[in-house]
C-alpha cells in the first residue's frame, strides 16, 4: 500500500541521505495523530532531556520544548508504530540498515519554544540511525515561523528550511545532518522518532527498557 512512497525514501536515503514531502503520510494516520497530539494532558508532556540520560540541567540552554512518548497503549500510537514497522522492514530489506528497534514521542513547543543546532546521533557511538518528523500543524503559515534548519554537515551552512506543515515527512540520517527548530508564534506539534542499530552486548542491554 504505501509502497510507492517507501521505495522513494529508501532511494532518496541511498542518493542524498535526505528525504522530505509534504502529506505523505495516509491523511487519516496524520488526522489520527494529530487528535492524540492535541488530547495529550499537559501533565503527560515533560520538559525534554538531551542525549541518553536526559540530562535536564544541561538541556535548558539547547531545547526548550516539551515531549510525550509514544508508547503504543492508545490505538494512535498503535496506528503510527504499525506505519514504522513498515516502514523499516522496507528499508532494512531495501538497503540493508540493519534498523532494529525503534523510539518515538510527540513533541510540543510552546510559542517561542527553540531546539538549538544539534545531531541526534554522535559518530562512533551511533545507534541512532535514521531520524523521522512527522508534523502535525494544520494551516501552518511561513509567517508562523518555527521551521526546522537542516546543515548539510558538520561545518557547513544552513541547507535549507522546512516549515512545519500538517502531514509533511522529514527523515535524514541521524549522524550526518545538525539541524536546528526556530521558534514560532504558534504552538508547534510533531512526533519524532529514530530507528536504531542493535547495539546491545552480554552487559549492557540497548535501547534499555
Ligand atoms: C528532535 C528534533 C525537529 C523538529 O526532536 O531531535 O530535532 O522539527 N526535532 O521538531
Ligand atoms: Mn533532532
């Protein structure tokens, strides 16, 4: 069913790396978590950590937004998980990633919320793989601002900005591209998610559970 649009990330991936199209998701996945973005309780969201241990003293100068993750109790959740699942045994039989497991949460940034320049995934140490955006911001204008900035590496400049529509898919892969969020004057809401390799030994069990 979704195999037009799998077979055109895996290429891109494979070419650039990069994969970014507005409503690509089936409308009634994107309308499904939109509904659950918006009945999220403010006290299930929590101030967003960085990097593994959800360092909160170090994060306040880097991000400002708030997350929930998904677990898959709601049939939202479910829905989304089920599009993933999909989604990597294309990939993995496509471009042998090896992706193994896979995280996610919705993420809500208030007006003037920001989430400086970052890399999700830090070379060496990589088991975070492939990072995924889904937005979820119906009539999103440019004027709104709160576009994400994709660097083309490490030490270059800003390749190009991606206003946050309704339904519109990024996924890049999580080593290469720091990207930053801008603040916005609208509250912003997406679901972010990352593939990881299968990075557990006799010791340490990774993701941890
Ligand atoms: C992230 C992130 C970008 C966005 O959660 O790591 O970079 O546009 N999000 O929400
Ligand atoms: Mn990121």
């Amino acid at each position: 069913m979704e195999a037009v649009l799998f077979a055109q990330i895996a290429e891109a991936i494979y070419d650039k790396g990069y994969f970014v199209a507005d409503q690509t998701l089936p409308l009634a996945l994107t309308e499904t978590l939109y509904q659950q973005a918006l009945s999220i309780q403010a006290y299930q969201f929590h101030r967003a950590g960085v990097g593994r241990d959800e360092n909160h003293l170090l994060s306040e100068a880097v991000r400002t937004d708030e997350v929930c993750w998904v677990t898959g109790e709601s049939p939202a959740g479910q829905a989304w998980l089920q599009w993933v699942a999909g989604l990597q045994d294309y990939l993995n039989s496509r471009l042998f990633l090896g992706l193994f497991s896979f995280e996610s949460h919705f993420a809500h940034f208030a007006p003037g919320d920001y989430y400086k320049r970052h890399v999700d995934a830090f070379k060496g140490e990589a088991n975070r793989v492939l990072s995924l955006i889904v937005y979820l911001n119906p009539d999103w204008n440019v004027e709104d601002g709160g576009e994400l900035v994709i660097y083309a590496g490490e030490a270059e400049g800003a390749m190009f900005r991606i206003s946050p529509n309704f339904g519109k898919l990024v996924v890049f892969l999580s080593e290469e591209f720091p990207h930053e969020v801008l603040p916005a004057s609208r509250d912003r809401y997406s679901i972010a998610g990352w593939f990881r390799l299968n990075s557990s030994t006799a010791v340490r069990v990774d993701p941890p559970t």
